[in-house]
C-alpha cells in the first residue's frame, strides 16, 4: 500500500474517532465545563485573594535567610503564630511554606528559636525521619543526600500560586481523561462485530494489516489530542489569573520536602510528559481490549472499572512492591503525593524515581498492547460452520 493511501486510512479513522456526533458532543460539553467551573472558582474570589497581593510581590526574588526568616517570626509572635498570620499579610504564604517544609514542628513557643540554621536543620531531620518512615535502604538514602546536596540553599521565595494550583489539577484530569478515552475508543475495533462489517473489511484493497496499523496510530493520536485539550481546559484559567508565576522557583518552594534539583518549571514539564504517556497507555488498552472482547459495552466497562480500581484502592506501605506499583499507575503517579514518594527501583547500578519509571514503563507498555492488538486483529480466523 503507498503511503498516501495509508495516510488517508489513519485520517479516516481519526476522523471517525473525532467527529462521532455523540462523542464530539460530550467532549465539547465536557472541556466547556471544565473551562467554566475553573474560571468559576477565581471570579468568585475578591481581587485580594484571586491575585497576589502588592505586599506579596514585594518579597518575590528575596532569600530566606535570617533576615526574612526574622521579618515572618516577628508577624508571627504579632499573630499569635505561624498558623494564625492572616491572609492579608504578605508572609501569609511564605510562614505556611515554612511550617510545611518541617513537618509542622514549629509551635507557638518555639518561634523564638527560628532562624535561618534552625529552619533548614528542621528540614534535614524531617527528611531522614521520612525517609525512616518509608523504609528506604542505606544506598536509597545516599541517593537523596546526594542529591540534596546539590539543591541550592538558602531558597528563594517566588509566589507559586498558578504554579501550585496546575501542579495540583493532574492527577484528577488523568481520571477524568482515561474514562473519556474509554468511551472513546471502546468501537476501534469492536464496532465491526457490532455493524457487522468484518467479512468487508477483509475482502477491501487494504487488508487487515494496513488497516489494524491505521487503527492503532489513530487510536494514539485520538489520546494526544484528547488529553492536550482537556488538560488546556482546566490549566488555562490559571495562566490567565496568574500568569506563569513560579516557573523559575526552584521545585522545593513547590515542593517543600523533595530533594530533586530541578525548577517548578521542569516539574511541570515532567507531569506533563507522563500525563500524555498515561493518556497513550490507557489508549492503547482500550484499543487491545476492544480488539480481544469484540464488545464495546466490555472493553470501556473493562477500563472504566480500573479507574475506579486505581482511585479508591489503597495498599499500606509495608507492602513495598505492591505499594510502589499501585502508585505507578497513571492516575497515581500524578498524585501530589508521588513526587516526595523517595522510594526508588534499582535498575542494576542505576536508580529510577516514580517519573522515570513511569516514561520507561509506559513506553514499553504502550508498545506492548500496540502489538498485541496487532497480532490479534491480523491472526487468521477459524470460522465455523
């Protein structure tokens, strides 16, 4: 088959994956609400509270150090605490960052005795009492002191609201995404049992091959699409409201207790980067097992059930295999609480955070159920008589 004709096969299916008038509808319903209710959630708030403040802005780009450190300890004996420094004030955000970084364990009476040195000591103690609690082993823990070594200190305090607030929306649009996909992609191929097209398909110019290719690459490209736009939908309203501010902080003002030595920026980039590979993931499943049931009520019910699975399954840490895996999965991975998970999978000498594992593992995976829906839909058929 020439290329052109091949092309054409992937843009006709795509199309049909696209246009489907009761899809196409619920997607458009579906990113219009997602659009709405996100604006919905910052018009409703004062001016005060949807932007930062004038007063916060003033100590973007300043280094916590003894000064500021001195300058948030003074608001807080005002206020009566760390905790009770009001909305109002500009050190309102970076005096809650300060008690998360460390676990909380600055109390009222200990204000006087916050400093500079104290503070990120504190932190020091709160990761190797995290990484005690996680049961990690002596070569895990010289993998993150050893990373934590490289990260930049003193920090400097960049307001991260948008940053935050987009960083905090993955987890439940990949949710939301994959159960889209479900129904989306649940006819690939078992919509030719259900129209009974198959003896057609057969005898076309095409062949089954061409034609299981053209399928597959459209199934793919369908999840791209689908989840850029959803992801486009819910994250915009906060470009709009707050820009791009605290792209450049470094990850541990966004992530107080991680030992990683990239930007919020990357930060983004990465949950971004394995978002679009769990969308592919899911994908190519629902593509396999619409390939395998031949019934597109069984396979979106097939990947609607493991959603659900992957959201309210829990498994205690002690189980530590079952406990990493359950927390690779593409819904759980994006989890705000995956990125401080510290446990690492030894590859040989090489160890592999949750995201590198999730790129690695996807890949491979998303390969794996492309050629099996391909040698599925190509083996000959034993019809019977």
């Amino acid at each position: 088959m020439g290329t052109f004709q091949f092309d054409s096969l992937v843009g006709f299916e795509i199309k049909k994956m696209l246009l489907n008038k009761i899809t196409a509808t619920m997607f458009v319903l579906i990113m219009g609400f997602l659009f709405g209710f996100t604006m919905l959630r910052y018009l409703v708030l004062s001016p005060e509270d949807r932007f930062a403040s004038a007063k916060e802005i003033e100590i973007n780009g300043r280094v916590l150090d003894d000064e500021l450190i001195g300058e948030i300890v003074k608001s807080a004996k005002d206020a009566g605490g760390l905790s009770s420094i009001t909305p109002d004030s500009q050190y309102y955000y970076v005096a809650r960052y300060l008690n998360k970084a460390v676990g909380n364990s600055f109390s009222n009476d200990d204000l006087g005795e916050l400093s500079e040195e104290s503070f990120y000591k504190a932190r020091a103690d709160f990761l190797e009492s995290m990484y005690d609690s996680f049961g990690l082993s002596e070569e895990e823990k010289k993998y993150w002191e050893e990373k934590e070594s490289g990260v930049n200190k003193p920090f400097v305090w960049e307001t991260n609201f948008g940053v935050s607030s987009m960083r905090a929306n993955y987890m439940a649009i990949m949710a939301l995404v994959a159960i889209i996909l479900a129904g989306g992609l649940a006819g690939t191929f078992a919509a030719e049992r259900y129209y009974r097209t198959e003896d057609l398909i057969i005898s076309t110019k095409a062949g089954k091959r061409e034609i299981a290719l053209a399928k597959i690459l459209a199934g793919e490209l369908f999840s791209v699409i689908v989840s850029l736009l959803i992801l486009i939908s819910v994250q915009l309203p906060h470009v709009i409201f707050n820009g791009f501010d605290g792209l450049k902080a470094s990850c541990q003002i966004i992530i107080p207790n991680t030992s990683h030595e990239f930007s919020a920026g990357t930060l983004l980039l990465i949950l971004t980067g394995v978002y679009i590979l769990g969308a592919m993931l899911v994908g190519a499943a629902a593509m396999l097992f619409s390939c395998v049931t031949k019934n597109i009520i069984a396979s979106a019910g097939v990947v609607c059930f493991a959603v659900v699975l992957d959201l309210f399954l829990s498994v205690p840490g002690k189980y530590r295999v079952l406990s990493q895996i359950r927390y690779l999965t593409p819904i759980q991975v994006l989890n705000n609480a995956s990125m401080t998970d510290p446990r690492l999978v030894s590859v040989g000498n090489v160890f592999l955070t949750s995201y590198q594992v999730a790129w690695i593992g996807y890949t491979l995976l998303i390969m794996l159920f492309m050629a099996g829906t391909y040698r599925h839909y190509v083996r000959p058929v034993t019809r019977r008589l």
